[in-house]
C-alpha cells in the first residue's frame, strides 16, 4: 500500500493495522494505541469491555474508536455527538467489513489530517461506533477509563507520569507484574509493533 507523496507519522495507523490484520489471521480483535496513549483498565479484556455497552454489539459494528470531544473540529461536532473520535485509540474486529474500512481511510491519505479524513470518510458509517468513555483526561485522574490518552503538548492535561503512576496504582501494576504480563503477551502473541 504505497502512496505518491510522503506522510507523516500518524498515517501509519492504518497500513500497520492493515497489515496486522492480514498476519495475525487468528486474532479476532485489535487495539490500536498511539504512543501517548495507554490501556488503562488492564483487568479487563478488549472483548469484555466491547460487549459491555448493548449500543456498540460487535454484530453491528467493526471499528471503534474512542471518543474525542476536544479534538473532534466543527466538521465532527457537525455530525452530531456521537461521532467524535479520536484515531488514536481504535479497537477493531478482524474482518473483511473493517478491511475494507481502514482501505477507505487509506485512500484519502493525500491529506495531512488522518484525524479530518476519519471523520471525513468514516463519520457516519454504520460499521463504526464511538465508545463513549472520554479518552482525553482533562482534570484529574479517571480509573474507569479504559484508554487514556495524554497529548503531549496539551498543557491543560494532568502531567503523563502522575496519570501513568495512578494507573499503574490503581491496576496493581509493579516491576514483577510487568516482566510478568510482557512475557504472558509474548507467548500468545497479542502484541505487535511495526517499524516504518
């Protein structure tokens, strides 16, 4: 999947994704952070925390990104509430419907924004439901949200290591656990990264 003109970094999403889907053809689903966002509930699975919201049932929806109210743009806000969305935490069932999807995206990648083409492109497709949780701290620090994602240049957040150690508090997080979990994802091959 190659593009005439050069992109910046936070395209890569979606060819990474893309790929990951077609290597891992025994996952069933993926998440998708950026790096200045972290899974924040970690006992619980993607599956479970998906199924909990009878407004987003996996039968009827693919692709989920998180919600973004301070980022969404008046383009987003202009298809109503429910369609903000952040592309920097994406959860997504591996399947033809989402393929095809994330081919969609990719085919406006001419453009700077991935963010603007998402909503562009995807905003109103039955195939994607915004999750509702806030993935955007503003205040203080929120143990129910399942993603946290702290812009690094957006000074009105909580500082990224007072978030990261109360996450690490609140989920029982320590050296041993960690070496522990790393090695648990290995094994089951749960996580990919992908150099560009």
């Amino acid at each position: 999947m190659k593009q005439k003109r050069w992109l910046g970094a936070n395209w890569c999403r979606v060819p990474a994704l893309l790929d990951a889907m077609a290597r891992f053809d025994d996952v069933l689903l993926f998440l998708y952070l950026d790096t200045d966002a972290f899974l924040n509930r970690s006992r619980v699975p993607l599956e479970r925390f998906l199924a909990a919201d009878p407004r987003r049932p996996l039968a009827l929806a693919v692709l989920f990104p998180w919600n973004n109210t301070h980022w969404g743009g008046k383009k987003a806000r202009a298809l109503g509430p429910a369609r903000w969305a952040t592309t920097g935490a994406l959860a997504m069932v591996s399947c033809a419907p989402a393929q095809l999807l994330l081919e969609r995206w990719w085919a406006g990648a001419h453009h700077r924004s991935d963010q603007r083409e998402y909503i562009r492109v995807l905003g109103r497709e039955p195939g994607v439901s915004v999750i509702a949780d806030e993935s955007s701290p503003r205040g203080a620090y929120d143990g129910g949200a399942y993603v946290l994602h702290r812009c690094g240049t957006c000074r009105w957040m909580p500082p990224l290591e007072y978030l990261l150690n109360a996450s690490r508090a609140a989920n029982g997080v320590d050296g041993a656990s960690v070496a522990g979990a790393l090695a648990a994802v290995w094994e089951a091959r749960v996580l990919a990264t992908f150099k560009h």
